[in-house]
C-alpha cells in the first residue's frame, strides 16, 4: 500500500520543463570532466568546469617538505594566541617567539623571518575579516573565532536543543558510537535511494507545504552496483592526479542537499525543507542556519578559490649532492700510509688514495645530514592571487541567480565517567561522488569538561612527483627532505598539520584533503562533558544535484501528522487505530526501514573509506619507481602496476623539451618486461597528455 497524493504536486507558476539531474534524466556519473585548474589551462568556459574532488581526482600533491610543514604548525600556533594580529608586529615578542621554534629540527632564521613576514600580511587581513587561512599550500583551511558572533551562538544552542529534549528512547545513537555520538540532525537518515525515492518530474516542493507531497512524483531508476569495492584508477593528464573510474565511488545512496537561495538585500534563505528537520516545527532553528549558512561564505571563498600554489619551500631536484656532514663534525685523522711518496706526490695529495677516500666515505655516511633547504623569497597574497590562471570564488557573486545546495548536521558527543574517551574518528572525506562536495564548515557551538581537541588534515602525493625528483638510485636526501620511505606503505601519505577545534571556532576546508578527529576525553572524570558540533557540506554548485526541492519528503512520521490535520474522519480515530493503518504502507518509509537503509549506507561508505584509505597507503608501494637515462636521452620510468600484477612494470619513455614532457610507451620493454598477459592490464594505464602542468600548478 503506498501513500496517495493529498494535492497535485505543484501549481500555477511552475516551469513545465521536466527535471534533468544526475540520477534523474541524466547519468548518475554526469558531471563535467575538467577540474577548475584543468579547464583554465584549457581555456574551457565556465560550464566545462568543476571543483576538485579528492576521490573524482584522486588529488596527488607535488608535496610539502618536513621543514614546511613545521612551518605550517608555528603559524597555525601563532594565530592561536590571543591579540596576535597585534602582537606579530611587535618586534619585542616576536623575538620571544623565535624560541618557540626551537622544538622543530631544522628551523632556521629563514623560515622564521618568512613565517613572520606571512603572519604579519594575514594578520591585516584578519583585522578586516576575523578570518585566517592555515595549512595553507595546494589547499586551504580556513579558521575563525569571531565569524560567529555570541548571539547567534546562543541561538543556535537554544534552537538545536530542542532536538535534544526527548525522551531517551527516541535518541538517535549514532551506530556504532557506544553511545557517545548523538545525532541530532544527520543526511545519512531518509537518504534518496534509487529505486526507490520518488522525484517530481517538474516543478519544486515547497517548503512551506513540503509534507503535502509525500509520496507524489516519479521513481528514480535503480543503480546497479558492484559489491566488489576494488577502485580502478583510469589515469588523464596530471591535475591533482588521476581520475576514477570505479562505480564503488557511486553508490545507490545519495545525501540530499538543501536549496539556498541569496536574498536581494544581503544574506540566504533556505529554499527546500532540510532533510529530517521539521520546516513548521522548527522555524527558529531554519532561521538560525541561514545566518550560519550567510556566515560561512567568506570562508568558502576562501577554502574553494584557486590561485598559484602557496608552497614555500620547493625542492625541484635531489641528489646525493645535497648532503652535508654537521657543523663542528670533524672528519677522521688523515694517517699517510706507509708506502706513501710524501716527496713525490706532497702530503696534501693524500687525499687521492683510494684507501684514504674509503674510510672518509664511511665516516661521512656515518654522520651525514641533509642540508637545510631555505625558503623562496616571500610573495605577498596579492601578488600569488594575481598571477595567471588564478581563479579566485566568491560564491554569492558568481551564483547569486543559481544559488547553493548544502547538507546539514547536528551532532552531539557525550561522555560520561562510565564513558570518559572519545576515540577519535578515520580519516576520510566527506560523501561518495553522488553528493559532490566540494567543502566543509564545521562549528563547535558548544563544549563542556573535556579536553582540547584537535582536527587533522593529510593528503597524497602525486607519485610522478616523486619519481622524477632524485637523480637515479638517488633517494636518500628526497626522503629526507619530505619525510617518506621509499617502498613503504603509505610512503606517500602526508599529515599536513591539525587545527585545534575549541569552542565557538568556525572552520572551512576543500573536499581535497582528508580529515580526522583527534582522541580527547573528559578533563574531570568525575563528571559529564559534551561537544556539540554543526556541520555544513557545500555542493559543488558548478553541479547540481537531485535535492530536498526535487523528492518529496520519505518520513512516514510526517505524512502521518498531515493526514491527521487534513483529514478530519483520520484525526478522529484513536491512536491505535491510526496508528496500525499508518503502519501498513510501504512508503512514505517509517523509522525502522530508515534505520535499515542507514546501515547499508554506512556499510557501503565504510567499504569505499576502506578502499580509498587502502590505496593511500599502497600509494608508494605500487608505484616506486627507478628512473635511468638511456643513451639517448629518454628517461625511462619503470612502475609496478598494481597488485593485480605486482612484478609486471610499464615502461614511459619521456622525451624532455624546452616547454613540455611527450610521454609514449615502449613497445619493446614491455613485451619482454610485463609479458603478453600484463600488456592488457597496462591499456588500463592512459599516456599523460601534458606534464607541463606539474611545472605550474595552479590553486
């Protein structure tokens, strides 16, 4: 039995043009091909473009060296402090600060005075906007405490504590949690399905009115998926990296968004009701997000806009070169051996002898230490956001007619002196490819009794970069420099830094990076704490997504209460009664068969976490790479190829010119190196179109 239509879905002033979105009259996997670098390098228009998307795009970075990210974590600390952005130009404390660095190896008075020279040029920036980026190389993080002003603070608390007030057995545990995690407000339950979540075909579901039209509209088409996870990498010229082309980053499921429109005067409105939150019963609470919405953007901006890269220390080239033995080392005692001719050849000569060069050599390697590389001079951020390909984002300008899509979540952590550790969560990004997030805001509104936190950022390095920065057999100082292992699981994977997570901070970051919540616990274990925390995912709004304006609320809870108001022989039966026939139809969904759906989501999600978390670590492993220049001249890259034929190797010969790397295969080296049977896995593999981009790469 399902649920009837109570009005038509839509009136008067409606467009008649049927819906065509990803999922619903068009591909599931529709969604432009060029990331918003690749398509400025190409000269596309805007509508060829996208944001990046660490799965999409697997997002490989040229890499931040050791020395730089100490340099990332002072910054990050400086700007934790209160009054810095006065205190940064006073030189009396500044030179206290240079003893601060002492606790990171290798920082010199380079880095500092370049540190110093960054901080005091964000720090004007700050005075006007309260905001401050951090972590900030190939991708941004953005942080503030004062975006979100005391009052609206307080709003929000009151607002989202109404979720909070119910009895125990309606809490929404969030699974798994061990009942620390209470979700007040999450996109995972009363998701679309396909197959089953029913669109209008035309036209927008009120948001006044949206439970009216329950069970009004179209079936979307099932997706079929393959249960096996594996993700195949289908490599295209070097972006961030290389493009999937796996369903398992598609799944049946898809979060549903919200509309927000931006108002004349200034400010949004949220357009389409908010998945799992009452439109007519929490009024309050709408109005509060979308000033939390309004407050978000200039940190969007921020987070999502694409300039040159802010990489302060770049390492083009290693080599055995690059070592150095310590200040103060001494090198052994030059004892002349007893067949020297001191007449003959001079007491100085005897570093020639061979068995002399020997003991040095051991004495060197026994001792040597990488020389300390220095930053590039500083470029202020307006000279890095002027230079070509730059593509700066502000949201409210470039989508004012279009608007936004944003998911919502509300979720509290508790902890109890029964409970009093919170683990900490995966690291992972945020949604599958349906969703195309390309950011977050998160905002700690609430804290109590627990210990400081903090939220961490890590990525994955573009294996290319690697294999062709040390000369051949060369990788000693690479390593070092960067802080991998060659042939080591996750060699290739970089924690770039955390941000602390206290209360009242509103933070902003691009879906390129992923992320994790660090452990904390209570600081009185004889007492309760709490975190409580609003989350707000952007929808890449270069690409539209089916919302909560296009499906029809699925709560049967909610249909239930708009039969009983509208209709009056339904209101007047008791409870029981009601209750029982509600209970009969197959949707809208009740509670239970959310909950159901729910954990399949969480199951495939966690798989496809598993999976690309997986891949990082072998990212490295697979891939390491010997490079050799062959007589004449073509640097010859052997790659393993994957797991599926680990000793099988690819041969690339790349010819290098003035302006551009031509990559092409050798026919010859595969046949005798991979075999017949590991060529056809090699077609996998597509020849990188231009490399060039690796030279300049543009955020």
């Amino acid at each position: 039995m399902s649920a009837l239509p109570l009005e038509p879905a839509m009136t008067g002033g409606v467009s008649d043009d049927r819906v065509k979105l990803p999922g619903f009259g068009l591909s599931l996997k529709e969604m432009p091909e060029r990331t918003t670098k690749d398509a400025i390098a190409k000269g596309g228009a805007s509508t060829d473009i996208r944001l990046p998307h660490a799965i999409a795009d697997w997002c490989g970075s040229t890499g931040v060296t050791v020395y730089e990210r100490n340099m990332l974590d002072f910054m990050s600390q400086i700007t934790d402090k209160p009054s810095w952005d006065d205190k940064v130009f006073d030189e009396r404390i500044v030179n206290k600060w240079l003893q601060e660095t002492a606790q990171y190896q290798g920082f010199n008075d380079a880095m500092f005075d370049y540190c110093i020279k960054e901080l005091r040029e964000k720090a004007q920036k700050f005075k006007k906007t309260g905001i401050v980026a951090v972590i900030d190389t190939e991708a941004t993080v953005v942080k503030s405490d004062s975006a979100i002003p005391l009052q609206l603070r307080d709003a929000l608390r009151a607002a989202a504590f109404r979720l909070e007030d119910i009895p125990d057995h309606r809490k929404d545990w969030h699974p798994g949690s061990g009942d620390k995690v209470l979700d007040l407000l999450h996109p995972s339950l009363f998701p679309l399905v396909y197959g089953r979540t029913r669109v209008l075909p035309t036209g927008r579901v009120p948001l006044a009115t949206c439970s009216e039209h329950s069970g009004v509209g179209e079936l979307t088409k099932p997706v079929v998926v393959s249960k096996d996870t594996t993700m195949i990498l289908k490599r295209t010229a070097i972006s961030w990296g290389d493009n999937c082309d796996y369903m398992a980053a598609w799944d049946e499921f898809q979060w549903l968004p919200s509309d927000v429109h931006f108002k004349e005067g200034g400010g949004v409105e949220i357009a389409s009701y908010i998945n799992n939150l009452h439109p007519a019963h929490h009024k309050d609470l709408y109005r509060v997000l979308e000033q939390m919405v309004d407050r978000s953007i200039p940190l969007w901006n921020e987070a999502i806009s694409w300039f040159q890269d802010r990489v302060r220390i770049k390492v083009e080239r290693t080599s055995d070169e690059d070592y150095c033995r310590p200040e103060g080392a001494q090198s052994p005692a030059r004892e002349i051996p007893a067949d020297w001719d001191e007449e003959k050849y001079g007491k100085y000569n005897k570093m020639l002898d061979p068995r002399y060069q020997e003991r040095y050599e051991e004495w060197f390697e026994s001792v040597k230490v990488v020389a300390i590389p220095e930053p590039d001079p500083y470029r202020p951020f307006s000279e890095t956001t002027s230079l070509p390909g730059a593509y700066p984002i502000d949201l409210r300008e470039r989508f004012k007619d279009r608007g936004l899509q944003i998911i919502f979540k509300l979720a509290n952590i508790h902890l109890t002196p029964d409970k009093p550790e919170y683990e900490g969560g995966t690291w992972h990004v945020e949604g599958a490819l349906n969703e195309h997030i390309c950011a977050t805001a998160l905002y700690y509104y609430d804290q109590e009794n627990i210990t400081d936190s903090q939220l961490s950022f890590r990525q994955s390095i573009a294996e290319e970069e690697m294999m062709m920065r040390p000369q051949q057999d060369q990788y000693g100082s690479c390593e070092a420099y960067y802080g991998i292992r060659d042939n080591e699981p996750g060699s290739l994977v970089q924690v770039l830094g955390s941000v602390a997570t206290r209360a009242g901070r509103l933070l902003a970051f691009p879906n390129v990076l992923q992320h994790r919540v660090s452990p904390f616990r209570l600081a009185d274990p004889s007492r309760p704490g709490h975190r409580k925390i609003l989350a707000m995912f952007l929808v890449d709004p270069h690409v539209r997504v089916i919302s909560t304006a296009n499906v029809p609320p699925q709560r049967r809870d909610w249909w239930a209460e708009e039969l009983r108001r509208s209709v009056p022989r339904l209101a007047a039966l008791p409870s029981e009664i009601f209750n029982h026939i509600i209970g009969g139809v197959e949707e809208p969904w009740g509670l239970e068969e959310a909950r159901r759906i729910r954990r399949d989501l969480m199951d495939r999600r966690g798989a496809m976490n598993d999976e690309i978390n997986d891949q990082m670590m072998e990212n490295g492993r697979n891939a390491s790479a010997q490079t050799q220049l062959n007589p004449t001249g073509h640097l010859i890259l052997y790659m393993q190829l994957g797991t599926k034929f680990p000793k099988a190797r690819a041969v690339l010969a790349l010819r290098s010119t003035p302006s551009i790397f031509d990559v092409r295969w050798t026919a010859a080296p595969l046949l005798l190196l991979a075999g017949a049977a590991a060529t056809r896995d090699v077609e996998r593999a597509r020849v990188r179109e231009s490399m060039s981009v690796m030279k300049n790469r543009t955020v």
